[in-house]
C-alpha cells in the first residue's frame, strides 16, 4: 500500500543516526522497514566518526549506507546540535521524506526530531519514554524535549509508555512496542555464539567494564572512584576485568593520571572498543558486567549476565526491579559490595527477551508507521 504513494517521493522515511547505540538501533528497524514496503533512507549526523565507532558496526552488521553524512563531529552541546539541526534542515529538503525517524536519546535524535518538526514533517521516536529523574543527564533532557514534539512514540517498556500517559502526551501519539535493541539479539543469538571473542579469556572468568557518560568521565572524583574499584576487582574476587575504553574515557584517564594504574594493573585488560557482536559476546560470557551505557545495563540482563551499574540512576528501571541491576553510582565501595553480592547469588530467573517484546518490537514499529503513512 505504501509504496503506491511513493512513486511521487523520494522516500517515505528518513532515519537519523550519528552516534554507535543508533548504529545499532538500525539492524532490526532498517530490515522491519524493508519487510513492510516502507522506502527509507538513513541520514548520518557524524556525531561518532572513529572507526571503532562507527564504520565497524556498519559493515559487521551490514547496515543501509547513509544516503547523506553531515560530517558534524565533536563539539560542545550547543554548538554541535545546532550544527546538525542547519544539516538535517538541507538534507531533509532534499530527501522531503513524510516522516523522520529518531531513535534514542543523542544529541543525533534531537537535532533530527528539533529539525524535522521545525519544518512540519512528522517525527517518530524509538525509545521513547524513558526517564532516569535525572535533568543534568543531557541524554534525560534530549528524551523529554523529544517526546514532546513527536507525533509517534515507540515506548520499549511499561514504564516508559506510562512515563508518555503521566506527562499527558502519550494517548493518541503512544504505542507499547517493546525494545528493538531485543530483536538485535534474537537476530544475532547464533553470531554472538560463533563470533571469536576480541580478547582470550575463559567463560565467566571476567568482568566486562564500560565507562562514558558525561557525569563520570569529566569528573575526577567519580572516574577516581570507579578506577579504584576496578584495580580492587582482580585482587580481591580472582577475577579478570576486560575493560573496552570509549575515546572521550580514554583521553580523561590520561589526563587525571589514571590510566598507568590500570594499564600496569595485574588482572586488567585495557582494550580499544569493540564491536557489537563482540561486545555481545563478552557481556553474554562475563561473570557481571559493570557499565554505565544504558544500553549495555539491558542487553546484559537480556543475555543473562547481572549488571552493577555505574550510576546513581536508570531509565531501565525494571533491571533493577527484577534483582538484576544495582546501581552503585561511582562509589568504590559500593561497585565491590554489588559486585560480590551477585557473585554470591543469582538473580531470580526471568525471561527478559518476552519481558522487551520478544524480539517483535521493530515489526509493530513498521507497521504503525505503514498505517501512519496512508493516513
Ligand atoms: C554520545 C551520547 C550518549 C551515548 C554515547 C555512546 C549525547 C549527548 N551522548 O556520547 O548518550 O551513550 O554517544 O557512545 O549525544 N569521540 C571520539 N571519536 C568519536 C566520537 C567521540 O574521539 O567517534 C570523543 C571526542 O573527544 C568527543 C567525545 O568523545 O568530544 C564525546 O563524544 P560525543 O559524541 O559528544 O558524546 P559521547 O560521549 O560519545
């Protein structure tokens, strides 16, 4: 049906991404488009430019090449959203979809929600609904602004469609669709079985550590605190800790003199980012994974690994409700206490993957936005 309003457009939808967990986001709702009849095309912001930050996930995960790419970069907040809102503007003139699609909660999705809707296009966002309670996460600030102008919200639990009821915009505009991020691993169970893992070590034998938000890697004290626990692990639970450095982390440790110690530290392994099937594989292996990527925190408990998590507060609130995520913020005592707590005793079992739509969750996406778009 769609594609017989389509013969006049360019596209029906534009997706914009920028940064890895939208890279990502990309494999299941890029293939759910495709099944649907729906035309798209993939705008890249060029929030991440590395590598290891963008070129490997779209050509491990054979992703739709961007049919634009800003080349905005890094800079502050304001100055890199603005960037990519005057880009967004002349790319989406050109491609003139009927809607734009954002999905999580990166300066990329806000700029690509603020640009399209500034020019009347509607704008759906994946992920929406979710909220940590915490304003000075500008993640936090880019999901509420957002839910406030789209005209489609894709709510990937519970909690997050009821966040759109209480804040009174989710009647019409809400839809309980479950978490595309569970339908990556439902497509990739047998890869992250097959892939070889990016650093040899034995199952379970390890702890898989992520550090790169904002309110931990710019602050001394807070990236003190996790380096402590972390130089603790080893010695005091015989465990190895496999730590992925994110570039931003990277260039802190260096610079508040952290990074000698972990480098020279027995039992840990400072290793380049990884890719995501891999880092799949070693969040699936570890024994718990301690992170503060939201994205990570529920791909372990999807996996079945317990997760001890680097900060004061979730939008995965339910992780925490089941037993299988604690938050420890970046306080050396309370990363280890948690930590051991889940060596000790594993949490209830659950079926996570049902719990997050089943792997069904870009499918009920593509097919609101096919009733959408004959509207
Ligand atoms: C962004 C997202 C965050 C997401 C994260 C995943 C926002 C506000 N934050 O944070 O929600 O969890 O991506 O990684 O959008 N850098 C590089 N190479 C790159 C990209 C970044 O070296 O390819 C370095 C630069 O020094 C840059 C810094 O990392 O200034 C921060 O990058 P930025 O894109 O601003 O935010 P992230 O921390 O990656």
């Amino acid at each position: 049906m769609v594609s017989k309003v389509t013969w006049c457009r360019v596209m029906d939808v534009v997706i914009v991404v920028g940064t890895r967990p939208q890279h990502i986001k990309l494999l299941s709702l890029s293939r759910a488009l495709e099944q649907s009849g729906i035309s798209y095309g993939v705008v890249h912001t060029g929030q991440h430019y590395d590598y290891e930050m963008n070129g490997v996930f779209f050509e491990e995960l054979s992703l739709p090449r961007p049919v634009a790419h800003l080349g905005v970069g890094s800079g502050s907040h304001g100055s890199q959203t603005a960037r990519m809102i005057l880009g967004l503007e002349k790319a989406l003139s050109k491609l003139k979809p009927d809607l734009v699609v954002v999905p999580g909660d990166t300066n990329s999705a806000l700029s690509g929600g603020l640009a399209a809707v500034k020019m009347g296009i509607p704008v759906a966002h994946v992920e929406a609904g979710l909220r940590s309670r915490d304003q000075f996460m500008p993640e936090e600030v880019n999901r509420i602004v957002l839910d406030h102008v789209c005209q489609l919200l894709f709510a990937p639990t519970v909690h997050a469609y009821n966040n759109l009821l209480r804040e009174g915009v989710g009647i019409e505009r809400a839809y309980l669709t479950g978490d595309v991020m569970a339908d990556n691993i439902v497509l990739l169970q047998k890869h992250i079985d097959e892939v070889p893992s990016p650093i040899s070590v034995e199952r379970k034998d390890y702890v898989l550590v992520t550090v790169h938000r904002a309110e931990n890697t710019d602050s001394p004290n807070r990236l003190q605190g996790i380096v402590k626990a972390l130089l603790r692990i080893p010695r005091e639970t015989g465990l190895k800790v496999i730590f992925p450095v994110h570039p931003r982390t990277r260039l802190r440790l260096k610079l508040y003199g952290f990074m000698n110690k972990l480098e020279n530290a027995e039992g840990i392994s400072v290793i380049n980012p990884v890719s995501y099937i891999e880092s799949l594989k070693l969040a699936k292996n570890a024994s718990v994974v301690l992170t503060d990527s939201g994205g990570l925190q529920k791909e372990a408990f999807m996996l079945g690994t317990p997760v001890v998590t680097l900060r004061d507060t979730t939008e995965w609130v339910e992780t925490v409700e089941y037993g299988w995520n604690t938050l420890a913020g970046a306080y050396e005592g309370r990363i280890i206490e948690a930590l051991k707590h889940f060596l000790h005793e594993k949490p209830p079992a659950v079926n996570a993957i049902e719990m997050y739509g089943g792997g069904k969750a870009s499918a009920r996406i593509a097919s609101i936005i096919v009733s959408f778009l004959q509207k």
